[in-house]
C-alpha cells in the first residue's frame, strides 16, 4: 500500500474501531474475543483495502467480516465450551445495580444461548438497525433465511429469557 491508501486506512480504522468492536462484543458476548473479531475484521479489510471499489460499503464488509469470524470461530473444536458437573457461582446483582445494567446484562446473557448464526441475524437487525435486506446482504444470504432465522433467533431468546422477558418489558 501506498502512503495515502495507509493513511485513508488509519482514519477509517480510528472512525470505527469502537463501533466494530461493540458489535463484535454484542455476537460473542466477551470483550477480549471482540477484541479478536474486531482485528481478523480489519486485518482482512487492511489485506485487500486496494481492491475496494466502493468505500461506501467498508462498514457492511468489515461487519461482514466480523460476523463471518465469529462463526468460524464457534465451529472450531477446540473453541467449544466443555460441560461441566458443577457450574461456577454466579455474581449477585444486588438492587443498588441501575436497571439499565441489569437489562443489558439479562439481554447479554439471553444472546449468549443463542446459537451463532441467530444471534449474528439479531444483533444485526435489532441492535445494528439494519433491515431485512441489508442483514442479508450483510450474511450473504437470502431474505428469507434472514426472517427465518430472525424468527428462531427471538423464540429462542423468549425461551431463553422466560420471566426475565417480563422484567425487561417493565424496565424500558
């Protein structure tokens, strides 16, 4: 690369980091493996910086590109959680926590049991804001995979949440 392509790289890369790197905290729900998804993202993007016609679509390929890693990274083996006899302790939230606190992280939590590919379509759509046919074009799949995984994504988030559903609802 050249100095001017390095330097429109550098301004994009400080423009974005922080967004890239929430969702990517939003897919896995571990802000060390954000950190992670977040520079495959943009070493990907760095790699081929000179072939992007369209700098108006950066931000859709480094989502792309984020999502794509953190599936990939779910179907490694090694990766996988390993079940357990005895979970560990769980922190207590006591009531002095706000309820903005507790609905994030009763929201995090709820995502986490969403299997990858779910969740990718929810935070996409959802916390993103994107519409049908950009989370589409964002996963490189059809409009109606995206509604139908859409779809399983919140029953198995309703499922997952149960009586935190209610409190959630109550708190906004």
């Amino acid at each position: 690369m050249d100095q001017r392509d390095e330097q429109q790289f550098a301004e994009y890369f400080t423009a974005r980091r922080d967004a890239v790197r929430r969702t990517a905290y939003l897919l896995c729900g571990d802000w060390h493996k954000a950190d992670d998804l977040a520079q495959t993202a943009f070493v990907a993007l760095h790699r081929s910086w000179r072939k992007v016609r369209d700098r108006e679509a950066l931000d859709a390929y480094v989502r792309r590109s984020v999502v794509r890693a953190m599936i990939d990274e779910t179907r490694r083996p090694w990766r996988r959680e390993r079940q357990v006899d005895q979970l560990p302790e769980r922190a207590t939230h006591d009531g002095e926590l706000g309820n903005r606190v507790a609905t994030r992280s009763a929201l995090l939590d709820g995502l986490s049991r969403v299997p990858p590919r779910q969740r990718a379509v929810l935070v996409l759509r959802f916390l993103e804001g994107l519409d049908v046919a950009a989370t589409a074009e964002a996963l490189k799949c059809s409009e109606g995979t995206v509604k139908s995984q859409t779809a399983r994504g919140l029953a198995t988030l309703r499922e997952t949440l149960g009586d935190t559903l209610d409190d959630l609802r109550s708190g906004l």
